[in-house]
C-alpha cells in the first residue's frame, strides 16, 4: 500500500496558519506538478464549518488562479482545517502566502459568491459567505507563514 504523504505528517507540531509544499511529481516529459497544503487553522483543535468552506473553495478557486500561473485545482482538506493547491511547475512557498494573502484579501470584500447554483454546483445551498469573510479574517490576523513549523511570514512579492 502507498504512503500518503499528507498522513506522515506530525499534524500536532505544525503551526498553522501555513502553506507547505507537500509534493512535488515529475512525468517522463519533464512536466512539473506541485501539491500546497493551505492550512488554515490548527489541525486537531479548530475546524471551518462546512458552509464557509465551501464558500471559501469557490472564492480561492478564483481568486487563486488570479494570483497564480498553473493553477490545476483548489480542494478542500476532509479535516475542514485547509485546502490542497495542485498546480504545474515551480513555485516557492512565500509566493504561495502570498498568493493566499492577497486571496483572502479579496474574500473579505466579496459581495457575490460565484458559481452557485443548481447548474453549477453540487451542493449549492450550502454556502456562507458570512463565515468564509470571517474565517478569512482569523488567518489573516494571524499572518500566513510559509513554514509550517515556525511562524514565519513573508514579505510582500512583487
């Protein structure tokens, strides 16, 4: 059976608010694809209630891809602390933060949640774009590290 990555990790020693590079894949091509955990909240002692997660799933599946080149896709964690970004070739972990800052930036000025809908989402009732403001809030004071195991927050990039 194949080790999952993200069940190796010490989930009681990380430091969230983070971003993380979880994996890095190569294909015989050369093609690059890197795995983001987006942690949002302390694992194992807070979670986003479902609502607001998935508000903040479509808010960052736009708003990241704004941000970022390659983005693949946006996901989020079954423990409801985070997300999972996949996207193609390389890129370092404070662009991440800061991709993820300016993202929640916006979330917090967010007026309309796209793509909700009977056509265009599966659960579409089950948003709260109260709690995602809110829950975009708490990471952004407290500042996103772009090391998982020390707070550390990057400067801006330009």
């Amino acid at each position: 059976m194949a080790k999952v990555e993200s069940f190796q990790l010490d989930h009681r020693i990380v430091k969230a608010p983070y971003v993380r590079l979880a994996g890095t894949e190569n294909d015989a091509k050369g093609s690059l694809v890197q795995k983001y955990d987006l942690r949002l909240l302390q694992p194992n002692v807070s979670a986003v209630p479902t609502g607001a997660l998935h508000t903040l799933e479509h808010l960052l599946a736009t708003y990241m891809r704004d941000e970022l080149t390659g983005v693949i896709d946006i996901s989020p964690m079954g423990c409801r602390t985070g997300f999972y970004l996949i996207l193609w070739n390389e890129h370092k972990p404070s662009e991440i933060a800061a991709a993820l800052k300016n993202s929640l930036e916006k979330v917090l000025t967010t007026t309309e949640v796209p793509a909700v809908s009977p056509v265009s989402c599966g659960n579409y009732k089950d948003h709260s774009l109260f709690g995602a403001k809110e829950y975009a809030k708490i990471v952004l004071d407290a500042g996103i590290s772009d090391d998982p195991f020390q707070r550390h927050i990057p400067e801006k990039i330009d």
